[in-house]
C-alpha cells in the first residue's frame, strides 16, 4: 500500500520490509546521510561495478558486519526478504540499498535520486545514460 503523500516515493510504513529497511539506513539526519551513503555506495562497487551488479552478492556474515550492530532483528528480517537463493544464504546489495534509498520515509526525493544514480552509475559524476 501507498502512502497518501503523491511528492514522494514511499511505501506504508508500517509494512515490515520497508520498517525494517528504515531501521537499518538513512536514518541520521543532516550530512550523516551523507557520509552514510557514500560508504554504502563505496561497499557496493567494492563488491561489484554497476555493470557487474549480478554479481553483487553478500553473505550472512558481510551483511551482519554492514548492518547488523545496528538493530539486528531488522537486520535479520531485511536479510530474510531479500535473499535472492532458496536456502536464504545471499543477498544482492544493489538490490538491497535500492530498496532502502527508495522507500526511506527519511529521505526527500533527491537524496533518493542522488543515492540510486550514485548506486547505478559507473561514472564518476553518477549520471546516468538514458
């Protein structure tokens, strides 16, 4: 279900992925979001390039050493959701901080912007080719 709010991106929430995403990331304010998104965009592309993006795969123990001091019952919930193997051994973090940026009720609409083009683009100004 859809917020109300037709300016921005998000999804109820209340649903449980998108509070347990909103546990994990972008919730400080300020320039935290900032520094926040460029070490998870680092962690990514350390991972894989955009280009690679299938191949962007983190474990149980990379994701709990990412994100799982910070709240670990959110942390095991969003692991659980975006598994994308039938034994729920891996997660693709592409996927996972798309998820996150898009549907944070923390962020406004061009940081969300900023983090997916920044996320997705293999340039160093993070544009992206259309």
């Amino acid at each position: 279900s859809f917020c109300q709010s037709a300016d921005d991106w998000q999804m109820d929430a209340n649903l449980p992925g998108v509070l347990a995403l909103s546990q994990l990331f972008f919730v400080r304010g300020g320039r935290g979001v900032d520094a926040e998104a460029a070490s998870l965009l680092a962690f990514a592309h350390r991972c894989a390039p955009p280009d690679k993006h299938l191949d962007a795969f983190i474990d149980q123990q990379s994701w709990s050493s990412l994100v799982g001091a910070t709240n670990t019952d959110a942390a095991a919930a969003v692991f659980d959701l975006m598994a994308t193997d039938a034994a729920g051994r891996q997660a693709n973090i592409y996927e996972v901080l798309s998820c996150a940026a898009v549907l944070s009720p923390h962020l406004p609409r061009d940081a969300k912007l900023a983090i997916v083009c920044g996320l997705w683009s293999s340039r160093d100004d993070g544009r992206l080719p259309v």
